[in-house]
C-alpha cells in the first residue's frame, strides 16, 4: 500500500518560512540545489517514528502543504489517479538519484505529488 513519504510546505517569502520553522520547532533547514528555491526540512532523527520534508516557493495559489506519496509504478498510479476522478496538474519530471514525479489534484482541490523512487 502506497504511503506518505515526505511533504512540502508552501511558502510565499521563503525565508520567512525557513526562519519560523527553525525558531518554533528547531528543525534543521537547509537550501537544496543551487538555482532551486527549495529547503530540505529534517525534522527529527532518522530513527524516529515520522517523516521529514522541505520548504519550496508556492508554485499554485491553492498549494499549502503537499504531501508526497511513494508508488511503485508512475504510471500506473497516474492513470488510476485519473480515472477516481484526480487531475495531473505537472509533467512527469525525473529527479536525479531520486526519481519520478509529479504534482496532481484530488477531486477535493487537495494537491500531492507521487514518486516512483529511482532504481537503486
């Protein structure tokens, strides 16, 4: 069964996001790629139950956080999004070391991304 495996919080002024989160929770925030306006969000230690996620520029005026779920097939899962009745709202796009992704919506205007992990 496909689980929730990183999430994004969606930021008009990212450092002013990047700053509350590190002052209020103390999470370990840290820019990802160079030309990338997306922060890398720890929160908490590897071997604790939870998920860590990241801190990116609202790409939709209806995005607040988005949550990421593992597939273990693109495009399986894209199709059957689409036929309960899901939008794809971004291309597939192929992150290096990491994998497959993309943004879609639910019938509920709720945005989450899936993720076919890279062979590894």
């Amino acid at each position: 069964m496909p689980k929730v495996i990183h999430f994004e919080i969606n930021a008009d002024d990212i450092g002013r996001a990047v700053h509350f989160y590190r002052e209020a929770f103390s999470w370990e925030v840290e820019k990802w790629g160079a030309e990338l306006k997306y922060w890398l969000a720890k929160t908490g230690a590897d071997d604790q139950p939870g998920i860590s996620g990241a801190i990116m520029s609202r790409f939709n005026p209806k995005a607040s956080t988005i949550n990421t779920i593992e597939v273990p097939s693109f495009e399986e899962y894209a199709k059957k999004i689409r036929d309960a009745g899901g939008k794809q709202l971004t291309d597939k796009t192929n992150i290096p070391g990491v994998g497959d992704y993309a943004y879609f919506e639910d019938t509920e205007g709720n945005i989450f991304g899936i993720l076919q992990p890279a062979a590894g």
